[in-house]
C-alpha cells in the first residue's frame, strides 16, 4: 500500500509581510500535494478579528472561511482532526491532520516548554485497509533546550501508544535547524527521515562512499524561508515504510503563501 503524505507550516493562513488571506489560495495549493495524509502546523481554528476584517460583509468577497481552516482544506475529500494549542482573546490555532482515511482514536498532548510558546503534538490513528496507521503532527518551540524535552515528550508519546512496532509517521515543524534531534529519535523510536534513504548511491558521491564503507552524511532538507529556503526545520520521520519519493516543494507559489516550504513524500507500507 502506497501513502503519499505532505507536512505544511501555513503560518495561520496569512502572509509572512502584511498579513494578507493566504486562506483560499492554500487550499488550492494543498490539493496540488495529492496527498492521503497531510500534516499542517499554525491552523487557526478560530480567529475572530480576521474573519471580521477578510469577511464577505466586510470587503463584498469572502477571503476567509467562515468554517475552521481545517475543515476548510479538508472539504467533501479528506477527514480532518485538529489539535488546539494556542488560546487567545480572539480564537486560536494548533496542529491539524487531513486524511483520505477514516481518522479513528486522536489526542492532543500539550508539551509546552513555558507560558510563552504553546506547542503540542497531535496524535491520530488512521484506519486504513492494511491496518492502524499512527500519525504525530509535531510543532516544536524556538528555543533548543525545550526542544530537548519536547522530542523527549514525543518518544514518550509514540511509545505509550505505539508500543509495538506499528506504522509511525511523525512530521512537522521541528525548529530544528542544528538537526540535534534526528539521532535520538532514530535511536529511541526506530525512525529514519524521509530524505535518509535517498541518494545512497545514485550519485558519485554516494558510488565512493559505497565503495569505501563511509556513512553518508544525513541531513534533511532545506525549508525555511520559502523565499529562498536555508534552513532545515520540517521533517517526516516514519516507521514500518520505504521511501519512494520525498521533495520539497519551492517557486514562486510557495513563497507566497507561507514563509516555509512544504515537503511531500511518497511511502510504501513495508
């Protein structure tokens, strides 16, 4: 079984400069993934000041749902579920998940660091034909030392409730950008990131390091900004698949609708 999967920061739906609606534009945008599942961080579930200002009433067109974005993207297509991270006065956002498959059992578990950064790690179990699938939509903090605790939180996560070996697919906006975090979760949930696995050997690079028996340097792909993406901060880590495809999705699109690039991957159920 084939599952093509895509992870997303849509930065709340507006743009990085001026905070224009990105709203419409992105779920067109999403349906170009052709994605079963996707993986969304910073998804406003609410916001009232916006819907006020972007509102048919207000402007005599409507460049913002009136539904919550996820069920917005999510449409007649997908199943969606969404987890609620941070509040205020006027809405809030968090972690989303769309999926082609029915979504059974989902929690959202708070791993906020301090009062300041409200993050969380959603976690869904999909019902698909070969069995559960379980999928962990992760947005870790800014700073490093409470990313520590967070990826410790998310092994945690995974194994209370993915004890056994099932299919895993983690993803999201790790923040980060010195890829402190990539051994530890190899070596405490048995996860290989979806750009590990490729170029091995279809390079010259990769024939030597072959040849000689050297590991090949593992590093996953530059995201941020979309503009002209440097930094390395979303990932998809999975369990139980063999990478077929992963890339990066940039150009002009991209750069317009959220200030990072989102990465679609294309997995075979081991």
């Amino acid at each position: 079984m084939k599952i093509r999967v895509a992870t997303y920061n849509i930065h709340k739906g507006v743009s990085s400069i001026g905070s224009k609606p990105r709203v419409l534009a992105l779920k067109k945008a999403i349906g170009q993934f052709e994605a079963d599942v996707v993986f969304l961080q910073e998804v406003q579930g609410q916001h009232d000041k916006f819907s006020t200002k972007f509102g048919e009433e207000s402007t005599g067109h409507r460049h913002w749902p009136k539904s919550a974005q996820h069920e917005f993207f999510a449409g007649d297509s997908h199943h969606s579920a969404y987890g609620m991270n941070a509040v205020y006065d006027h809405g809030h956002h968090g972690n989303a998940l769309l999926s082609s498959f029915p979504i059974g059992d989902t929690r959202n578990h708070d791993v906020s660091d301090h009062a300041y950064e409200q993050r969380g790690i959603l976690h869904c179990v999909l019902k698909t034909d070969k069995g559960p699938v379980h999928c962990y939509v992760v947005h870790l903090g800014l700073f490093e030392s409470g990313r520590g605790r967070q990826a410790e939180a998310l092994i945690d996560c995974v194994n209370a409730s993915a004890p056994n070996g099932e299919p895993v697919i983690i993803a999201g906006d790790f923040n980060d950008w010195r890829n402190t975090l990539s051994a530890k979760l190899r070596d405490k949930l048995g996860v290989v990131e979806v750009f590990d696995e490729l170029g091995t050997g279809s390079t010259l690079g990769g024939l030597v390091r072959n040849l000689v028996g050297a590991k090949r340097k593992v590093t996953p792909a530059r995201t941020f900004p979309a503009a002209l993406p440097w930094f390395r901060l979303d990932r998809i880590y999975v369990r139980g698949f063999k990478v077929d495809t992963a890339e990066v999705l940039h150009g002009t699109l991209w750069a317009k609708l959220s200030d990072h690039a989102p990465i679609v991957a294309t997995l075979k159920l081991s």
